[in-house]
C-alpha cells in the first residue's frame, strides 16, 4: 500500500461509517423508538467496529493473531505517555490559537434531565473503549502495517497521523454550522497519533497502541 491507497482507504472508511449511520433514520420515522437514539454512539461504535473488524481480518497484511503478543511494558510505556500526553493538550491548544490567530469557541451542547444513567455509561464505553479498537485495528494494525512495507517509519507515522487527525475534523458540525472548533481537535489528534503510531511501530503489536487510545480518551473524559 502506497500514501494514495492510503488515502483512499480512509475516504472509504468515512463514506462506509456515514452509511452505517443511516439506521438512525429509524428511531426519526418511528417515534416509538425515537428513545432507541439516545445510544447512538454506542449502538453506531459497535456496528463500525464489527465493519471495521471483518475489514482488517480479511485486508489487513498477514503476520499472525490481531493482536501479536509483546513485552508488558510496553503496555506500561503506552498508559505513561496517554498521560503525559494529557498534559500536553493545554500548550498544543493555545499553539493552535496563535497559529490561526482565532480563539476557538467552545460549544457546549446541553440534554434534556429525563436521559437515564446508562446513557452516560454507555457514551463512555462508545468513546474510551469501543472507538479506540476500532480506529486502531483500521489506522494502525490495517493502514500502518502496509504502509511499513513501502516508505520509511518517519514518513508512515506522520502520514497516518495526518489521516487519523483528518478523520476527526468536524465536517458535519462546519457544514450545519454548529462548530466554532476550526480543527483544533484534529491538530491535537495529530501529535496523538504521532504517539501511537511510534508505540505500534516500536511494539509491534497493536494492543499498545489501543491500550494508549484507550487511556487518552478515558483521560480527556475527566480533563
């Protein structure tokens, strides 16, 4: 796999994950089940995880088990610089203001009280453990690996961490006008993923890099 097929892959993840969204069109036309919508985020990160899973078994370049097994510490190694990494958000926020010269908006969406607990657990699950396997297995054990087999580890990790942060840019919130973020999330994302991408390649084995995903998402939940 070259950058262009890289590229590519991830334009078709972006159509195939906007298809596997439309089954919320349902709970809309039904208001029986307009409750049903209140886990969107969790019922959708599962249906695009297992999309994702079928893909990268059957795509991805073979070398053994999904997950290679590999020393512990680099489970420990991972966690370590989920955490460090949390620290780092602040001076990468306001480095991206000075660079675009605009104080980004924060945009803070409010929910009726009736939503029940398990509503919030199961956001949470969606966000710190489902999304992390899922952009992992695609980005890192998926696109990353084959990219490894035709440019150097420096050129692979910057341009996978460039797709990943593209992925996260909020084209649906700019296009309706709902977003005042202007790619700070991506930008933030972008030297995550540099993270994960060195972890994946030093490890290899993608269980590291989820493990750190994981750690960073559940952090910035508390941040």
């Amino acid at each position: 796999m070259n950058i262009g097929r890289a590229i590519l892959s991830t334009i078709l993840l972006i159509v195939a994950s906007a298809l596997v969204e439309l089954w919320a069109i349902i709970p809309i036309v039904d208001k029986q089940l307009v409750h049903i919508a209140r886990y969107y985020n969790f019922i959708n990160g599962l249906l695009t995880l297992t999309l994702v899973y079928f893909f990268v078994k059957r795509f991805r370049l073979k070398d053994g088990a999904l997950i290679l097994s590999t020393p512990v510490y680099w489970y420990l190694i991972a966690i370590g610089l989920a955490v460090l990494f949390i620290f780092a958000i602040g001076p990468l926020s306001t480095l991206f203001r000075e660079i675009i010269g605009i104080k980004p908006k924060v945009v803070t969406h409010t929910h009726p009280g009736n939503f029940p607990y398990t509503f919030y657990y199961f956001n949470f699950i969606a966000a710190a453990i489902i999304a992390p396997i899922k952009e992992e297995l695609f980005f890192r054990e998926f696109q990353q690996k084959w990219l490894h087999q035709k440019h150097s580890p420096i050129v692979v990790i910057i341009a996978n961490a460039l797709l990943f942060a593209a992925v996260h840019l909020p084209l649906v919130s700019w296009a309706f006008g709902t977003s005042n973020d202007h790619g700070r999330q991506a930008f933030i994302v972008f030297f995550g993923a540099l993270l994960i991408g060195f972890v994946y390649h030093k490890s290899k084995s993608v269980g590291p890099a989820i493990a750190l995903h994981m750690a960073w998402n559940t952090l910035v939940t508390f941040y």
